[in-house]
C-alpha cells in the first residue's frame, strides 16, 4: 500500500484551510461526529487548554488518528467505507453536510 508523505496539505472539506490540528479538532465540519464525541465533553474550545490537559490531549490523540487513517482508507478503499454497517449514522450526516457546504 503506497501512503502519501503529506507535509500540512488543505483539508479537503469545503473551508479550504490547512489540515491543522486546531482546524480538524475544532473547525472541520467534516469532523464534527468526532468533535462532539471527544472534544465537547472536555468543556471548552480553547485548543491550548485542550492540548495542555492530559484529558485534552487524548481526546486530541484520538481524533487525530481517526481522521488520519480515514483519510487514508478513503484514497484506497473508497467504496469499502460506503458499504460500512457501522458508519451509517455518520455515512448520513456527512453527506447532508457535505451538501450544505456547497
Ligand atoms: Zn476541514
């Protein structure tokens, strides 16, 4: 399997900023799933605080390697992640976000 070497490249939702870890951590839209499972427990938006506190950072952690390894599964199992049983709420919510960005 060939994995790109992918320096901070744009997030390819539709804000079209960088792939930061502040932005998919607390402004990708395309992670918001993630965000309220991990993030919003922790009680605030304020990303030092989140990444300076143990509980923070794990969360931060965690979310990170998801989006990473989505990301990559998308490039070489597209159709795979349609077909996921387990996905189907996000399958759901992501496509109507998908929607109302464009
Ligand atoms: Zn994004």
């Amino acid at each position: 399997m060939k994995v790109p070497d992918i320096l901070s490249p744009n997030c390819d939702c539709s804000r079209g900023e960088s792939m930061t870890v502040e932005h998919v951590l607390l402004n990708c839209p395309k992670w918001s799933t993630e965000r309220e499972e991990l993030i919003h427990p922790l009680r605030t938006t304020d990303i030092k605080k989140i990444l300076t506190s143990k509980r923070g950072a794990k969360a931060a952690i965690r979310m990170i390697q998801r989006t990473k390894i989505l990301d990559q599964f998308k490039r070489v199992v597209d159709q795979d992640i349609e077909q996921r049983p387990r996905d189907e709420n996000r399958e759901e919510g992501e496509e109507a976000r998908t929607k109302e960005e464009e």
